[in-house]
C-alpha cells in the first residue's frame, strides 16, 4: 500500500488509467470540427485590435478541465484511497485467574494480622494485587468441595473486587467443607483457556492439602490432570500456601505440606510462595506482579476507506462538465 501522511492507496497502479483516459478522450469526447471551413476568429482578438474577449470565450476549456478532473478523480477512487487513524496508544495487558480457598479453615486467625481471619488478609492482599495492575483482565474463583465461578474476566475491576468482598466460606463440618485443589484448578484453567491474550496466569492460593480427589475417589479430579490441563494450555500458575500447619480429624494439629503446591508450581512454570503471616502474604502477591510484567505500550491505528467522496467529487465534476459543453459552452458544428 502506498502511504502519504494519514493518506495512503491500496492499489496505486489503477491511477495510471488517468492519463490512458484523458488522452482518449481527448482524441474522440471532444467536440467534432466544425464542417464547414469558415476564417479564424484570431483577427478579431483584442490583443490583434479586435473585439474584447468575453468571459465565457475566456472560459471555454471549462467543461472539458472539469470532465477531465471527474475522471481523475474517479481513478483515484478506483485505486481505493484510505486513511489511517492513530488511536490512543494503550497497554496490553495479561489474563489472570484469581483462584481462592473458601474452605472453613481460612477463617482462622492469621499471624501478624491483628486478629482477622487468613482470609480477610487474602482480600486486602488480592485487592492490592488487583489495583496495581489497571491495564489487566482479572477473573475470580473460588473452590471448597466444589469449584464456583464468582467473576468472570473483566477489566471491571471494582466491580470483581466487590463480589470478592461478598464471598462466604464454607460452613464448618458441612458437606462443602473440603479442599478440591484439583477440581478448582481445573475449572479455572478450563476458563482460561477461552481467553486469547497472549499471556495467562493462575494464582492459586490455599491453605490446606487436597482431601477431595483421594484413593476412595477415583472419579474425581486429581491435581495431576488439572496441572496437565495447565501445561499443555500454556497456562502458569502461581501457589500460594497461607498455613504453617493443617489440623487432624481429630483436633490436633501437624505440619503442613506444601509438595503439592510445589509440584504445580514447577509443572506450570509458576512459582511457589509460603505466606506464614500477613506480611509473607502480602509479599507473596508482590513478587508475582514483579515476574508477571504487562507488556509495553503498543501503537494502535484504525484504517478507514475514502472511496465515497472521490467518487462522489468524480460524478459531480463530470456531470458539471458534460452539462456546460452541452449548454453554456455549447459549440455548433
């Protein structure tokens, strides 16, 4: 396409038709010569002392310039003009998944947080993550027993930190009060998948084990095949483990294990994080908006067609031309 500033042509070779045009009708649309010789007109010039030309003498080239602009005009439209239109430059930013334990254990006190519960940290810390970056597509998740889609990816972002500010956890004991890591990565990854952004991320974080998909389950979904799901997706994801120790069936509590979370980490090209109080939380979702950069401003432009205004100009100019050679620049054979 040849350019000019904002202007360019699709297809500039169709303006050789102009000259091609304008020298056929120069040979056969112009007038016949007259039939019957009869003297010049030269002796009677003013510049020979003769009579004074008159305006319409002066301009009797007028139609055939005019037709011969109408069909310049029309090549021009011919070779389909366009206009480029440069849009504010904006930033491409990455689709990220937040995906949220709601089990009955993220109600318990974290350290370092003054008294509120691991997962009023999770939201002042995931609110922080969500602010810092504008230009960004964020979706959010939660999962117990059962995955639940809470927001759909959106640029929105007050609007999906306000449902993630209404979020209930699971009632203790109740039939939703488990940790289906696999079942919730899944879901999210399966979500992410739909997107076509050039970069897709997950930041799952937990503070349990898996206890859904076990050996007495076989049927339901392993954190293994959700990973794989991930992998072959290109989808990273990030863990994050808010516990330093889980508690038994029967009350006590034991060290926690993170292998899991690790080993979904380093599958996915993700990372891992420990956050054992607030602080660890909060630094937890400041390293993943460091690694998880948005790309640079991008120059954006819009091409518009101009066609209708030669065409347009090109049939006006043409038809004022024929209609003046045929009336007021009439000649008699």
């Amino acid at each position: 396409m040849t350019t000019l500033p904002d202007l360019g042509l699709r297809d500039p070779e169709l303006l050789a038709l102009w000259p091609l045009t304008a020298a056929l009708w120069w040979r056969f649309g112009r007038p016949l010569p007259q039939g019957i010789p009869f003297a010049g007109t030269a002796i009677l010039s003013h510049d020979a002392g003769g009579l004074p030309q008159s305006l319409r003498q002066r301009l009797r080239l007028l139609p055939t310039a005019l037709v011969l602009l109408g069909v310049g005009l029309a090549c021009i439209a011919l070779a389909r003009p366009v206009r480029t239109i440069r849009l504010p430059r904006v930033r491409e930013g990455i689709d990220l998944q937040l995906l949220l334990d709601r089990s009955s254990s993220m109600a318990e006190t974290m350290p370092g947080s003054n008294g509120r519960s691991r997962f009023e940290v999770v939201r002042e810390s995931a609110r922080q993550f969500v602010e810092s970056r504008p230009d960004d597509r964020f979706a959010l998740s939660t999962f117990a027993r059962y995955p639940d889609a809470v927001c759909p990816s959106t640029t929105d972002h007050e609007a999906l930190l306000s449902l993630l500010d209404v979020v209930d956890l699971a009632a203790t004991d109740s039939d939703e009060d488990l940790t289906g890591i696999g079942t919730g990565l899944a879901f999210a990854v399966n979500s992410l998948r739909r997107s076509t952004a050039s970069s897709r991320v997950c930041v799952l974080l937990t503070d349990g084990d898996e206890n859904v998909a076990t050996d007495l389950s076989p049927d339901e979904i392993r954190a293994a095949e959700a990973v794989e799901l991930a992998r072959t997706s290109g989808i990273r994801v990030y863990t994050i483990f808010a516990a330093t120790s889980r508690r038994r069936a029967d009350g006590s509590l034991e060290e926690a294990d993170a292998s899991l979370l690790q080993s979904i980490a380093r599958s996915t090209g993700g990372q891992f994080f420990r956050a054992l109080d607030r602080d660890g939380l909060r630094s937890a979702y400041q390293q993943i908006q460091d690694l998880e950069q948005s790309p640079f401003e991008i120059e954006r432009t819009r091409i518009e067609d101009r066609v209708e205004p030669f065409l347009l100009a090109a049939a006006l100019t043409t038809i004022l031309g024929l209609a003046l050679s045929s009336t007021l620049f009439r000649r008699l054979p």
